[in-house]
C-alpha cells in the first residue's frame, strides 16, 4: 500500500505520522490510530539505532476467519543482532494484536500488525489504489508538527483516563449502594429464618407434649380396664357358680319359672365373664404387658389342633369347615399360643357370620413370609367398615343378635402386631370375607 525509508532521525516522525494516516484509512478507531502511531514511532527509533534504519512497508492482508487488518513491516537495512531484538517483549507489544521478529524468503522482518473493528468494510483494490493516491499527495508534516499531534492525542488520552476514572468511581459508589441493599435483604432473610426456626420449634416441642399426654392417657385407660375387669371376675365367677349350685338336683326343688330366671342369670353372668375376659386380654395386650414366647412352631399341628376343637363346635350343618393341611416345610418362628387365639378368633367369626357354604383355613408360604388366611362364604363387610371393625366395641349393625363383644379383631391385630405381622382383610358384601394374617417366617 505504502512504502517509505527510514534512515534519519527525522524519519521517525514520519513514519510515525504515515502510520497514523494509513491507520484512518483502512478503518482503524480512533484509540488503534494512536497505538498503531505509537508502536511504530518506537520500533522505528529502535531499527534505526541498531541497524541504521529499515524500509516500512504498510499492507491491508485478509485473516482466516474472513475479517481484515493492518499489517506494517519493517526491513533492517545492516544486520539485526542476532537474537537481541525483542519487540514482542516489552510493553509496545501490548499496543498492537502481533509483534515479532520475522524471516519470511530469507528476508529478516520486524512484523506488527492490528485487526479492523468487526463492521469496519474492508478496502477494495480500487479503493486502495486511491488511497494509495491520497497518500502520495498529502504532504508529510514536520517534527513540530508530528509532536503537536501527538501532544493533542496525550492530552486526550490523559482525558479519557480522567473521565474513565470518574465513571468507576460512580461505578464504584453503586457497586456499594447495592451491596448495602443485598446486605439489608440478608439479614431481613436471617431474621425471617431465625423466627421461622423458632416457631418449628415451638411446634415440635407441642407435639412432644402431646404426644406425651395421649401415651399417659392411653396408658391409664389400658390400667383402667385392666383394674375394673380383674376386679368384676370374682363376683361374676361367683354369680354363675351360685347359679349352678341353685339349680342343681341336691339344692331345693325350684319352680319352672325360677329355674327359667336363674338360668337366665347364669347365660349372662357368662356373657359378662366372656366380656371381662376380653376386656382383660386387650388392656394386657396394649399395655405391652404381653410377652410372645418365641419359639419354632409347627403349623400342621397348630391348624390339627383347631380343626379338632372347632369341628367339636355346633357348627350349621350348611356350614362346611375345611382346614387345609400347610405344605411342607410348615415351621414359624412365632409364638404357638397367640397364633391359636388369633386363627380361632378368626374362625369363630368366620363361623358366627356365615350361614351357608363353606369356611375355610389355609396356610400359604411366600418368600419370605406366611399368609394365614380364613375364608368364608358370608355376609361380607362393606368397604367402609373394613377398618372401623378393629376398633373396639365396633359391631356392624344388625348384626348384633349372633352375639359377641366387639372386641375380637382389635384384640387379633394387636397380637399379629406383637407377632410382627399384620393382619388384613379382603371382603364384598354378600360374597364373604378373607382375613389373611401375614407373618414374617423368621418371627418380629
Ligand atoms: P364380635 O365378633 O365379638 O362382634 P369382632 O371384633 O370379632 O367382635 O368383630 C367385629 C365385627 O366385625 C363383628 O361384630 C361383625 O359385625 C364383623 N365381622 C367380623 N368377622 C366377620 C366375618 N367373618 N364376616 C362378616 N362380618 C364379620
């Protein structure tokens, strides 16, 4: 594009001045002109010193990615000391993108070279042809010139500092307004937090309390019952034995009408002993005063056992009872006597509320469990009450003339419970029920 000698002292601001130019006229901004100006001047003062001088050659070269820039070579005219000159290494080299020393066919070059700015349009031949022209003609300015040029570029370099300065320092000032703000919402966030952590805690500590107050009233309830149920066994032990000493051959003959009364008594005196009984077994059992006996328990003589005592019973004769023999090996770890009060309270039940069909008892080994199951062909359970009828006292109504306390199911879950196990149940109306108590093998 351009080419020029350096040779004398005078040079210097020349080139420094046509670096400038040339910068303006590729494109470069305002703050590139300066550097591009600068980092000549000194190169050139350098050259000129070591090697009396060089001849610089300005070129607009095409970059890889597309884009374009200014590219300024200069040639040495003597020999460059070997390995001494190191233009990329001192501070000029921050003043351009490439500073370096180059041997390019042999030649020795000190090559510089600074990118236009993205949306600058990169010259076309015509384009540098005339600026080439334009070049020619403008007539170099000389060294007062030059240092009035790069005086006025000092003071606005010092200006721009100066209002670079001023800006960080607003910068600065709302730097620590918003932290201030920040800070404010932190600790407005800490206190919410500290308050809210106080009040969970003010809520466990009345749930702790609550919780304490319902175990001590469920715990005086159980010796509540366990303490009028014990006291009521002996006088109503007493009342059926009176009974059925009144009533015996050796006593005085009694009318038909006493002997209807008295044994009116005795059948309840025996319901209230049956009641008292239960009564008694639940309050033990949810105090926790029932220790299972654990042991390795043999299903086939359990379910053997209650085949015989229940085919005993007055069963319907429409009523079939089935007990199925276990399959092999039929061993629990579990405690042989709850286990019988549990499956005989089931079929009992099973029994009481069935009135045609069958009732069956069957053993099922799963993995790592047994299912109990007594099945029968009854009335069934709406799925309502499925659960209401483990509470105590709980009795579907109409139901009530077969008898019965109400407390034989939470009586039956409370010891498969204790048994580690659960006990759960499967009914439709009119289609029977299936209560499955299923227990770990290993035992709780
Ligand atoms: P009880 O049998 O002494 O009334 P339970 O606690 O054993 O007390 O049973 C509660 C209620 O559940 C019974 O009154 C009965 O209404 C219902 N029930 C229990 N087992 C069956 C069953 N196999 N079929 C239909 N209803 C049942």
């Amino acid at each position: 594009m351009l080419h020029l000698a350096l040779r004398v002292e005078q040079d210097i601001f020349l080139v420094r001045q046509r670096g400038r130019e040339v910068a303006v006229a590729v494109g470069l901004e305002h703050q590139d002109q300066v550097r591009i100006a600068t980092a000549l001047s000194e190169v050139a003062r350098d050259l000129l010193a070591a090697c009396d001088g060089a001849d610089v050659t300005f070129a607009v070269v095409t970059y890889p990615d597309g884009r374009f820039g200014l590219q300024i070579d200069l040639a040495p005219v003597g020999p460059l000391p070997a390995g001494t000159y190191q233009p990329q290494s001192g501070a000029v080299a921050r003043l351009v993108d490439a500073l370096g020393v180059t041997t390019l066919d042999g030649v020795t070059v000190v090559r510089m070279s600074r990118r236009a700015p993205s949306n600058a349009a990169q010259p076309n031949a015509q384009r540098l042809t005339e600026l080439r022209a334009e070049l020619e003609r403008a007539v170099p300015g000389d060294a007062l010139d030059e240092l009035a040029t790069q005086n006025q570029q000092l003071i606005a370099a010092l200006d721009e500092v100066r209002s670079q300065r001023d800006e960080l320092a607003v910068l600065n000032e709302e730097l620590q307004e918003t932290n201030q703000g920040v800070m404010a919402l932190y600790n407005q966030l800490t206190e919410e937090l500290e308050e809210t952590n106080r009040g969970v805690v003010a809520l466990y500590a009345e749930l702790d309390e609550k919780s304490a107050q319902l175990r001590a009233a469920s715990e005086s309830k159980s010796r509540f019952l366990a303490n009028v149920s014990h006291e009521l066994r002996a006088p109503v032990t007493a009342i059926i034995g009176l009974g059925r000493l009144l009533a015996d051959e050796g006593s005085d003959p009694l009318t038909a009408e006493q002997t209807r009364q008295v044994e009116w008594i005795r059948s309840s005196a025996a319901d209230l002993l049956t009641l008292v009984n239960e009564l008694l077994d639940l309050a033990k059992a949810e105090s926790g005063r029932i220790e299972p006996a654990w042991a390795e328990v043999d299903l086939r003589a359990v379910f053997g056992q209650l085949r015989g005592t229940l085919r005993a019973l007055a069963t319907p004769s429409e009523v079939a009872l089935v007990v199925e023999e276990p399959p092999h090996p039929a061993v629990i770890r579990s405690d042989e006597v709850l286990l019988a009060q549990v499956l005989r309270n089931l079929l009992h039940n099973a029994l009481k509320f069935t009135e045609r069909g069958e009732v069956r008892m069957r053993a099922k080994r799963r993995e790592d469990r047994w299912e109990l199951s007594v099945t029968d062909t009854g009335m069934g359970i709406a799925p309502e009450l499925h659960e209401r009828i483990f509470e105590e006292f709980y009795q579907v109504p109409g139901r009530t003339r077969v008898g019965g306390t109400g407390l034989g199911l939470p009586y039956a879950r409370r010891l498969v419970t204790l048994l580690g196990g659960t006990l759960e149940l499967c009914s439709e109306p009119g289609r029977g029920s299936r209560f499955t108590v299923v227990l770990p093998t290993g035992g709780a």
